[in-house]
C-alpha cells in the first residue's frame, strides 16, 4: 500500500487528494472541478443519455463525498474515481431495469470529443453505432481502456476480472470493428 503523501505513479493530484482526505473541504472542491469532466464523460459514454450521466455525476459527487476519507492509495485516484463512476453506472441501470425494463441504451462514445463538424460526423456516427452493438463486456472494456485510457490492468480492476480478460475482450473488440467496418 502507497502512503497517500507520496508519489503514486506520478499522480499530479496527491497534494490535493492527501489534503482531500484529510477532510480539507477546499481540496475536495479543487479534485471535483478537476475531475468532474471524467465522472459525467464516463457516465455519459456508459449510459448513452446525457440526462442520465448528469444524474449520475451528482450522486457520484455526493458519494465521493462520502468515501474520499475511505482512499488508501491502493490505485491511482482516476482509477479509483472511474470504478466508482462505473459501480454507479451499474447500478443505474439495474435500477432502470427494475423500475421499468426500459431498453438499456448504449450510445457509448457520445459526449468524448467536441461536436462533430461534418468531417467526421459519418465516422463518430459509424464508432457510436458500433460500439452500442458490442456485448455489455465488450463495451465496458472499450469505453475504460479506449475512452478513458486506462490500463487494462486498471480496467480488470473496476471490471473485476483477469487483466488478460480485458486484453481478450479488447482484441476481440478490435476484430469486431474491423470486420463491421470491412463490410460497409
């Protein structure tokens, strides 16, 4: 286990993150406005609606909130932060289903570049398309280690599998997408 006031993997976030824990509510605020872009990015690529990410978003802030004294250093804090914005994510949608058995909807990649300026539009529209096609292991795979760049060491972590299963589902993710594109 890392002490929290040293260097975790060059974290840029340690002094704020130790003070944070420590219950200085300033360098909580600083670590959210830092890191509120992830949290409803993530939330938003991993629900497909933007009304829901913000939904999420805030019970994710309110939960931080909580369980930032609870932050042992054990990970780094963007792969502690993005479990816990993909547990929350999780369990909106059992909730959904539960409330509703609304049809889960998976526009994954919308919301993580600007708005497509008509060069791109077919290929962000084709990649959105397709990765809503992906079996839920799949997409979830993709959207931690391509949406959000984390290691597949990190993603195995939040996913709670094998590092060499997510590798597995990254490759097939890749062989997938590259024969759908192939049959365009």
């Amino acid at each position: 286990m890392t002490e929290i006031g040293t260097e975790i993997g060059g974290d840029p976030d340690n002094r704020l993150l130790a003070a944070a824990v420590a219950g200085d509510r300033d360098a909580f605020g600083e670590l959210l406005r830092r890191h509120y872009d992830r949290i409803h990015g993530l939330a938003w690529q991993l629900t497909g609606s933007r009304a829901d990410a913000d939904d999420i978003a805030q019970d994710v802030c309110c939960t931080l909130a909580e369980k930032i004294g609870s932050f042992r250093g054990e990970a780094k804090f963007t792969t502690w932060l993005c479990s816990i914005v993909f547990n929350a994510c999780r369990d909106f949608r059992r909730r959904r289903r539960s409330f509703g058995g609304f049809a889960e909807r998976l526009a994954v990649l919308t919301g993580l570049a600007r708005t497509p300026d008509g060069r791109d539009l077919y290929d962000a529209v084709w990649i959105k398309s397709a990765i809503a096609r992906l079996k839920p292991a799949y997409r979830d795979a993709a959207v931690l280690v391509a949406g959000q760049q984390l290691t597949h060491a990190e993603a195995a972590e939040i996913l709670g599998v094998a590092e060499a299963t997510v590798s597995w589902r990254m490759h097939e993710v890749r062989k997938l997408l590259t024969a759908e594109q192939g049959s365009d």
